[in-house]
C-alpha cells in the first residue's frame, strides 16, 4: 500500500488533517493553559495529548469508528496503574 492510499484512507476516516490539527492543538493549548498541568507527570501529559488527538479525530473525522474509543480508554488505563496508591 502506498503512502498516498493510507492518508486518503485516514482523511476519509478522520477528515480534514489541517481542521483536525487545529480541534487539537487547540485542545492541548487549554490543557496545558492550568495549573493542573504543571502538576502531572509525564506519562498523565502524554494521556491527556493522547486523548486530545482521539477526541480530535472523533470531532473532525467519523464518529461511529470505536478504535479511537477503545484507544482512549486504553491510554487512560496506562496512566491509572502508574497512580499512586491513596490510602
């Protein structure tokens, strides 16, 4: 498969690249905005963008395609089992 397919598949999936860079670089530029940011580790930032770029997709892109679902909860769990314990 060429490049050319695969990004004609992406765009007919996720839509637009410019629009959907905007949604989350937008998205990011909000989160990073707090003071909550400057509080997270590493791996919770990476989620965070992680899950901006999904819910970046689903706005822009088609709705109804599980995979970015499925891929945000899988990012939230890897962030979770690295939460310290609360007693």
């Amino acid at each position: 498969m060429s490049i050319e397919t695969t990004l004609t598949e992406r765009g007919n999936r996720y839509g637009d690249y410019k629009t959907h860079a905007e949604i989350t670089q937008g998205l990011k530029r909000l989160m990073q905005s707090t003071e909550g940011w400057q509080r997270l580790t590493d791996d919770k930032r990476e989620t965070l963008d992680m899950i901006a770029h999904k819910i970046g997709r689903l706005l822009n892109g088609d709705p109804e395609h599980a995979d970015n679902f499925h891929d945000i909860a899988g990012y939230a769990l890897l962030s979770e089992k690295l939460c310290k314990p609360h007693e």
